[in-house]
C-alpha cells in the first residue's frame, strides 16, 4: 500500500512538472547556444588582458540565470592569473555579457561554463593541416624564385687574385 501511494505521488509530481509544457530550468544546449556568439568576445577578453601569460589557461563563467532568462549574478574565475589580470578579465566579460537574455523558466538555473585557452612562443604555433589517404595526400608545392646568390669569389677570379696584382705592380 505504502509503494502504491509513494507511487502515485511520484506520478502526479511528474506530470505537474511538464504540464504547462515549460521545462523547470535551462538544458545546457539553452545556455550554451545563448551564449555561442559572445564566445570570441569572451577569448579576446581573455586573450588581450593575458598578452604576457604563456602556456594553458582557464577561464570559468558561472551564471545565474532568473526565471524570466535575466542574467542574475554573473561570477568570473581566473586561476592561475593576478588579481589585477583577473579583474581586467572578469571586468570585460561582464560587459560583454550585458543585456544577454535566456529563454524563461520555471526555476532558476545556475551554469558554469569553462573556457580553455593555449598561448605559445613559438612562431607558426597552432594547428598543422595534414592528411592521410591510403593512395596518397594532394601536396602543395609552392615554387619559390631563388635569387642566384652571388659568389664572393667571383670578384678575385674577373680581375685575378690581389697576390698577382701585387706583384705584377712590382
């Protein structure tokens, strides 16, 4: 008997979740695709207050969104940075984030969404294209024009070397 009811309460609370057809709080394809376009913002943000920071870094947004898809609260976490960095970071992000407004919900939804970033000093550092086929990969040539390079002994065998000068002047 006792199943039978934690049964039906069970059902009834699942059928009151949905039946106004509004889910209770965002999915993280709501949050994620709301805030896809600010996604180089939020790099270049990252990237131009970090111009002397090498090697990986990490960068936290965590959100808070209202029932009516306000931003609520908005926290920035920059380990691994300086304070002041940080500020700087966490300063342009919520600019950047002014004004974004989410689908409404039942429910109040709290996201964190982490951002990865990698700066070398390498020169040409990124992403090499490459290619595997069984037959074989398309290859780029690119031609390049050398300069005949003159040769720097050219000069002493047109007008002799400068010990035979010398000595036919004498």
């Amino acid at each position: 008997m006792r199943a039978l009811l934690a049964l039906l309460v069970l059902a009834f609370a699942a059928s009151t979740a949905v039946a106004d057809g509004t889910p209770v709080s965002l999915s993280s394809q709501d949050v994620t695709g709301t805030l896809r376009p600010y996604a180089d913002q939020i790099q270049h943000c990252y990237l131009d207050h970090t111009t002397d920071v090498y090697g990986a870094g990490k960068l936290s947004v965590e959100l808070t969104v209202t029932r009516k898809g306000e931003l609520g609260t908005i926290a920035i976490k920059t380990p691994g940075l300086m304070t002041k960095v940080g500020i700087a970071v966490a300063s342009c992000i919520v600019d950047t984030l002014d004004g974004v407004s989410f689908p409404a919900r039942r429910a109040q939804t709290t996201a964190t969404l982490p951002y990865y970033f990698q700066r070398t000093a390498a020169v040409g550092a990124g992403p090499i294209e490459s290619c595997w086929n069984a037959e074989g990969c398309p290859s780029v040539t690119k031609t390049v024009a050398h300069a005949k390079k003159p040769n720097r002994f050219a000069r002493v065998a047109r007008h002799g070397s400068s010990r035979s000068r010398h000595a036919a002047s004498n």
